[in-house]
C-alpha cells in the first residue's frame, strides 16, 4: 500500500477532539495520533490512502475551518516512516547515530522521508511536537556514510522549507546513550 499522511493543526483542545471524532467518521482513515501540543493546541496525525486522507483533511478544514492553524496532505511516504509514527521502531542494530530537530510536526514527517529514501537507514525515534515547543526529532541508525547521506538529505529538505532547527551525526554513540533512546 502506498501511504498517505495527514497532519492537522487546530488551536482548540476540545475542538480538535470533536474535529479527530469527525475526520475519522469522513473517511477510511487511520488514526496515528491525536493529542494536545504546545501552547494549547490540537494535532491530529492520519495515515490511508491519499484519497481517503485527503477527503477526511477536507471534511475538517470544511467544518472546523475557523480552528484549522495548519494542515498538510503528504502522499507516497515510506511504509518505515508510517510505522515509527505509529510507534512501531524495529529493533535497530547500533551503528551510527543521526539526529534532526525540525520547528514543525509536518517538516519531520516529511525530513524523516527524505532521509529513508536518501539511504539503508533505520529510524530508531521519530517524535513530534507533544512536550518540545512544537518541534519534531527525528534519529536514524546505520553505516557511517548512510547515516551521514540520510541526515543531510532531511537536512536539507527542512532548509529548503526554513524549518530546520539542528543535526548531529555520531559515528559510535557509547552503548548507554543507545539504552536510553
């Protein structure tokens, strides 16, 4: 199946809840997420089909489109990507360590893409926004060199969108770093 992902962005808390109930009523969608974010917000994450996203993204920009901060249709994003949103991160095996800080929940989702399609990599965390500003995190493990290519291909996908916060790329992180990621 080739995945979809919808982010939606309302500056409601109640509203957003009502919002999530409606757009998963719209269509065929899946529900990744949907929680409270920094300062008050309400982020609804959706993956499915591109039409069947697209369709539940329209429903809630249609009803709630007064609460509506931001919204974003994404198609074609890699299965890894969907999965680590879901919280499904495959035991990794422990290679180097790269890291990307974005300022917003569709930048990683979509840096997070580039990075997977850049190079063999694994995604060992992908979080979005809950608990840091609104900000998203994305961490990849690998061959030195692939992990360097995944990183600055992310990195340069959130330039491009003047999104981009921070990266570092470890070449061997001590093993008790690896124990609490």
């Amino acid at each position: 199946m080739i995945y979809a992902v919808g982010v939606l962005e309302l500056k409601s808390i109640p509203v957003g809840v009502e919002a999530c109930d409606d757009a998963l009523k719209a269509s065929g969608v899946r529900l990744i997420s949907a929680h409270p974010s920094c300062p008050g917000k309400y982020e609804i994450l959706l993956t499915g089909s591109i039409s069947d996203v697209q369709t539940a993204v329209d429903h809630v920009k249609m009803k709630f489109g007064t609460y509506v901060l931001d919204c974003t249709v994404m198609g074609r994003i890699d299965p890894g990507v969907v999965n680590a949103l879901m919280g499904a991160q495959p035991e990794a095996p422990h290679g180097a360590l790269g890291c990307l800080e974005t300022y917003s929940a569709a930048s990683i989702i979509l840096a997070a893409d580039a990075a997977v399609k850049a190079a063999k990599v694994d995604i060992v965390d992908l979080r979005l926004s809950r608990g840091m500003g609104g900000k998203g995190v994305l961490m990849v493990t690998g061959e030195v060199g692939d992990v360097t290519a995944s990183v600055e291909a992310a990195a340069d996908y959130a330039i491009r969108q003047g999104l981009f916060s921070s990266k570092s790329i470890m070449a061997a992180p001590h093993e008790d770093l690896w124990k609490h990621l």
